[in-house]
C-alpha cells in the first residue's frame, strides 16, 4: 500500500486527503471523482491534478454508480438513457451495430424466436430481443424508421396494384429510403433526427 505522499500532486492536496482519512493510494481509488468533490477544498483543478497523477501510475478513480449511462448512438452520457429493448433480425442487428451504435455491441441478446424484425419488418425464425444503452430521442428514432419502411412497402404495393396496369408508363421509385443514421451523419446534415 503506498502513502499517499507518493502521489505526484501538489503537498496541499495530499494534505487535505490525509485530512479526510484517505493516506494511501489505494484507498484514493476506492473513491469516484463525484464523492472526491465532495471534500471541503478540493476543486475541480485538484480533481484534475489528481487523476492525472493516478492515470500515470496506471490507476483511475472508482466509477460513479450514480453517473448517468451513455447513449450508444451519441457515444456520449445523457440524463434520460436507458435499457431499450429490440428484436431485430441478424442483419438489421449487425447494421445497427456498425453504424449508427458505432461498433457498441449489445448488452444483452435473448435465444431465437420466431417473429418480426423491428427493423425491416420481415418474418424470421430467429429474431432475438437485443438490449442497448439509448437515450430519448434515438430511442423514438430507431423505433420509427420500421414504421417508414411499412409505409413505403405498403404504397409499392398500392402502386403495383392499383396504378401499375392502367399507367404501365409511370414508375414509382424510392429515391430516400428510411434508414437508421449515425448521430454525426445527422449533425452534420443539420437534420432534427
Ligand atoms: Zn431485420
Ligand atoms: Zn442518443
């Protein structure tokens, strides 16, 4: 265990943590950054000063079990993040996966099942439910875009149907298809998605 005067931060930080008790580094880690503020004195510069001191060693601070969870699809923390729940098929699961979630896997994949995919709406004999981070409004987004796709397959078909045999001149085509984005394709296309 070593003191925590071995800390290469300035002698008053180390005094002020000796003062509240902690006197090794080991014990300094046992604390995340938001109780450390917590600390009479100790500011966001000594804060600073201190995991950088610890991240030289190798070391961090503990993880805040308060902090809130990050959005997979903004890649960022977000205040109304939570577990989202999807069956997708094996496809649409990996395209998720790649794009827009930015390589971030699943926190959970569920057995086969037999069912529709959220996503593109076809029936599979093994859509599992797949679990992500997301906040709010990707949350609303990558529910909705399925919802697009029925919508356009369902005027397709309207149109082969109906339109097709008496105006065989006339094409319909899709020239936007409704697809999941990654968050930076969407900030920097200023789009509200
Ligand atoms: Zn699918
Ligand atoms: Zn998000």
């Amino acid at each position: 265990m070593l003191d925590i005067h071995n800390l290469n931060v300035p002698v008053r930080i180390q005094q002020l943590l000796s003062e509240q008790g902690i006197t090794t580094i080991e014990q300094l880690t046992k604390f995340c950054r938001r109780e450390l503020s917590k600390l009479p004195k100790l500011g966001a510069k000594s804060l600073d000063q201190i995991e950088e001191a610890l991240i030289k060693r190798g070391l961090s601070l503990a993880q805040d079990p308060f902090a809130p969870y990050t959005c997979a699809r903004h890649g960022q923390p977000r205040g109304d993040v939570s577990l989202e729940s999807l069956y997708l098929c094996d496809g649409c699961a990996r395209k998720f996966q790649n794009i827009p979630f930015r390589g971030t896997a699943p926190e959970y994949v569920g057995p086969p099942v037999k069912g529709y995919c959220l996503h593109c709406n076809r029936l599979f004999n093994n859509v599992r439910l797949r679990q992500w981070y997301l906040c709010g409004i990707c949350s609303r987004v990558v529910k909705s875009i399925g919802r697009s796709m029925v919508a356009d397959d369902y005027l397709q078909a309207w149109w082969q149907r109906e339109v097709q045999p008496d105006f065989p001149h006339l094409r319909l085509e899709l020239t936007d298809p409704p697809e999941l984005r990654s968050y930076d394709f969407n900030e920097t296309q200023g789009e509200t998605r």
